[in-house]
C-alpha cells in the first residue's frame, strides 16, 4: 500500500494510491495518524473499498509524507563503497547525526541552494517511518515497528558540513531534505527494505547505484542500536545513508547549481524529484 500527505483547499490531508489516483483517508499527514493511534492500514483499506471519490496524483500538490517528525536520524558512511571514497573504513558504531523539520522539502519542490555556499550535494538515501513507541528492541523485534519506508534526499552543504566535525550545521540549511513523495507500506517489501536498487540522477545523469543490501547497518540493528539509547516513537523518521557517487567525492567536484533537477529513485519504493533554485 502506498500513502501520500497532500494539501487541498489550504488543509492537510492524507491519501492512500489506487493506481494513478489517490483516495482520503480521512486524516491529516501520516505522522500526526500514527500519533495518535490511527489504524492507518485499516482506514486505508476502508477508504479503497467505499466508493469515495478519486483524485489525480498529477493534479495534488504533494507535503513531505510527515510534517513534523519528533525525530529525524540520519546514519553517515552507511555504505561501504561511500565510506571508501570518503577516506575511511567501515565505522566501529553508526555515525549518527540529527535533522529538523524544518529542513525538509516535498517532492516536486525546490531544493534551495543557500546563498553562503556552491557546494551543495545530493545524497540517495532511504527514509525509515516508525510506526510504535518502542525501546530496548532486540534486531529480532527492531523490524516490528516499521511502519513503512520512503525516498529521502540529504541535500548537504559541504563546506558548512566540514566546519565542525559535528554535521548537523551543514544538513540543516532550509528546504535541503527531500522527502517523499510516497510512504510504501512494510508489508510491501522485503524485511529490512533489502535488495533494492537506489539511484541518484542529476539532469538525467547517473550519478548513484547501488542496492539497499549493500548498508554497513541495515534497518533492524539501526533500530537496534538506537533504542539502546532513546524512545523511539510514532512518525519518528530514520534515514539511512548514502551510497558512493556524492558530488564531493568526483574529481573535479560536482555540486548542484541553480536550474538543476536532482531524482532519487528506490526501486518499489519511489521516486522522488527536486528542482534546484538559489535561495532569494
């Protein structure tokens, strides 16, 4: 099953997929249903089967598929081959750093390169949605409160990245985490979201490609490790890294300009799109 949170009438909704046109589920965005208990499945089912009226996709304006996570984790050198080109071996632990919702960007809408910086990178990354409050979780139980898995696009700022050797400042500029443009339910794909194709492609051109099997720290010991440490709740987004190809690590560098179009494709997951524009 596949979910989209998109605006209609200046409010907030969510829409389940049937085939190229969405139905409401009766509920704003995804993460405040899972806050508050919703059977998101059920509803969704419920909304298939009632007859209600049908939507185009191409005609709705899409949001990010969680507006406001409590939390968003974000893994760095979760690929071998990107751990390679950035200079290092595999991590000993997950190099695990924070974004806030208000970096996030929808589907379709322009990521900003900011007006201090040219180096601004894409990253293919695949976005985790929890769907239960959850601690102290073995990697046998991690994958039980997955709710669903979308497209996420790190958009990183390189020189602002490397200022500290703290990340956050350089993965927090404003409309720089593209999300979306769907959530495709757990039950949709392989435990863990294994075995998928992922790519990045700048204007066209390949610029990432790999599988989701080739993470250092698949989704489970990921939740694994992080309720070691904190409370995982509903509408909690994990991202999980990216794989080898970032515009920093090409000789000469490649970085997104103004005019550019960057897509990031999960294969069954999505496909997600950003134009870039200079910040006004």
């Amino acid at each position: 099953m596949k979910l989209v949170t998109y605006r209609q009438q200046g409010a907030v909704r969510l829409g389940v997929l049937d085939g190229d046109n969405v139905v409401d589920v009766a509920a704003s965005d995804l993460g405040a249903a899972l806050e508050q208990s919703v059977d998101v499945l059920a509803a969704a089912k419920a909304a298939l089967a009632s007859g209600s009226a049908r939507l185009p996709l191409a005609g709705l304006e899409l949001a990010v598929p969680v507006l406001k996570p409590g939390k968003i984790v974000c893994l760095g050198l979760n690929y071998y081959d990107h751990a390679k080109e950035g200079g290092r071996e595999k991590p000993e632990y997950p190099w695990f750093f924070y974004r806030g919702a208000s970096s996030l960007v929808a589907h379709g809408q322009a990521g900003l390169r900011p007006r201090v910086s040219e180096r601004f990178d894409y990253e293919a990354e695949m976005a985790v949605i929890i769907g239960k409050k959850v601690k102290h979780l073995s990697q046998d139980e991690a994958l039980d409160c997955v709710f669903g898995y979308s497209v996420f696009n790190d958009m990183s700022v390189r020189d602002y990245q490397k200022k500290t050797p703290q990340w956050t400042i350089g993965k927090n500029f404003d409309a720089t985490g593209g999300f979306g443009p769907v959530v495709v339910t757990a039950d949709e794909l392989a435990p863990g979201a294994t075995g998928l194709r992922i790519q990045s492609r700048l204007n066209g051109k390949i610029m990432q490609d790999a599988n989701t099997t080739d993470m250092i720290w698949g989704v489970a010991e990921t939740i694994k490790l992080l309720t070691e440490c904190m409370t995982l709740e509903p509408g909690d987004v994990i991202v999980m890294g990216t794989p080898a190809g970032v515009g920093q690590a090409r000789t000469p560098p490649v970085w997104m300009k103004h005019g550019d179009t960057i897509e990031i494709e999960i294969e069954k997951v999505g496909l997600l799109s950003n134009p870039i524009r200079d910040e006004g």
